[in-house]
C-alpha cells in the first residue's frame, strides 16, 4: 500500500494531541497505533503538550503571587509527568481498537468513517473528563497571572498612608551634609503628579512625582521606593527611600535605594507620573 506522510507540523500534532488527521494520512496513522512503540514515541510531545496547559499556568501563579511554595505544585506535577513518562505500560488490543476507531481507520490502513469523539477518542472518557479539566486550569490560570501581573504594573494614586510618609519627608534636611544635599525644595512643598506602581514584591511599591522649587522649576520625575509596614521583615511604619538622583535633592533625610538592574516598575513609575503631569 502507498502510505502517504503528513507534513511534519501535521505529524507534530498528531504526535501532541492525538489530533484527527485527514483521510489521505490515515493509513500512515494506522501504520503508527499498530506500531508496538507507538505510546513511547507519543508520550513525551503528549505530555510536553499538558505540561504547558498545567506547569505554565501554575508557575504563573507562583510567581506573580510572590510564593515561593507556590512553586511546589508545578514540581510536584513536574515529577508526576516524569514518573508516567518512564513508565512502560504496553496498549491494550481495546485501546488499540478505541484508537483506530477514532481515527477512523482500520490495522490493516482501510480508511473508515471515524466514530465520535466522545465515544472513541483516545483518551477515553475519563482522560476527556481530565484534558477539559486541564483546560480550563490553563485558562484560568493564565487569566488570573495575566490581571496580577497587569495589575501591579498598573499606575495608581498613592494611598493615604504612602502619600503621608513621603510627604513628611519632602523638604526635609538630612542630619548632616555629608548625608546628604540641602533640600532642593522647601518643607512641605506638594508632590505633582503622584502616581505609584506595585513591584512584584508583596508591599513594595514605587512612587514618582515632580515638585517645584522655591524659584517655581519644576524638578523630576523624582521616584521613591516605599515598603509597607512589616512587608519584608521591615519597620511596622511606611519606609521611603529616594531611588534617584532627583528624589535624593527633594528628600534628603530619606533613606536611599538602588537596584541593580533597575527594576522595571521604577521605569513604569516614571512614565505614569510624566503622564499624570
């Protein structure tokens, strides 16, 4: 018989997902379920495919959550995935039998008409039961890491306890010059343009805004690091320190910070404040 190959993207599929292929690729499908590797040989792009409905959701969410533990339950499936991929479990002839049904071939590559997907897919109905599962893991999974990390990317107006403890600071001198610069603006001059993002730190947040000085210059955008209280194992009070050259010439008695690499939401917090301008 002339058995005709699928393209290898056809074959990727079908090797991923059990897809149906159409009739001119059957008989070459028959040739691969009668095959006695044919599980070992669709194993690994089957479960490559599942792990990406299932460990990348999941990690996701572990990270966006800023758990670390969160982390055990992608390892977890992870070693689950390994554990089934070595190992050996021969098809049974009623799987074998299932399997060809659906594909709507015979052993011998008679092309057939396939039978419904509920009633002789591959996977049976529980595997069916258990890919919807997965599915919809995946979905919400990817919903759920897409608004956290959207989220805490999003520019927002200080809230009442961050804007009070950067306020107390503005125009203030530090202890000494060697401390820091004299204050650029005067003692309680208003923040223009405030605006904060979220850091993917629990309780660790970036604020810019500008100021004028006595002369009526408007100076920034100047950004503050501020860390919630207890956030981090710190202070039960707000903690700002100046992250940049012009947040250091408006508070000098604060604390200061850097990072490096800087982190993005810094960046962010730039851009939300010039908007805002």
């Amino acid at each position: 018989m002339n058995v005709r190959v699928p393209p290898p993207r056809t074959r990727l599929w079908f090797w991923a997902t059990g897809t149906r292929l159409d009739a001119e690729y059957r008989p070459w499908v028959a040739q691969q379920i009668v095959d006695p590797a044919y599980l070992r040989r669709r194993r690994w792009p089957s479960l490559a495919f599942q792990s990406v409905l299932i460990v990348v959701p999941q990690t996701l969410l572990a990270l966006a959550s800023g758990s670390r533990y969160r982390l055990l339950a992608p390892a977890a499936v992870c070693v689950v995935f390994l554990a089934v991929a070595f190992r050996r479990t021969p098809m049974s002839d009623v799987a074998r039998h299932r399997m060809l049904a659906y594909h709507g071939v015979t052993a011998d590559g008679t092309v057939r008409e396939p039978v419904s997907f509920w009633a002789g897919n591959p996977l049976g109905k529980t595997g069916l039961v258990l890919l919807t599962l997965q599915v919809l893991i995946f979905s919400s999974g990817i919903a759920y890491a897409a608004d956290q990390i959207i989220g805490r990317r999003a520019c927002h107006v200080l809230p009442a306890g961050h804007a009070a403890a950067l306020a107390a600071v503005v125009g203030q001198p530090a202890p000494s010059a060697a401390f820091g610069p004299e204050p650029a603006v005067a003692a309680g001059a208003p923040l223009i343009a405030a605006r904060e993002v979220d850091s993917v730190l629990p309780g660790v947040s970036y604020a810019a805004a500008y100021a004028r000085d006595p002369a009526g210059r408007l100076l920034g955008p100047a950004v503050w690091r501020i860390i919630g209280p207890n956030a981090l194992g710190s202070s039960p009070t707000v903690d700002v320190s100046a992250q940049n050259a012009q947040a250091r010439r408006i508070t000098p008695s604060s604390n200061h910070g850097s990072s490096t690499p800087e982190d993005p939401a810094v960046g962010t917090a730039r851009a939300c404040a010039r908007a805002a301008r």
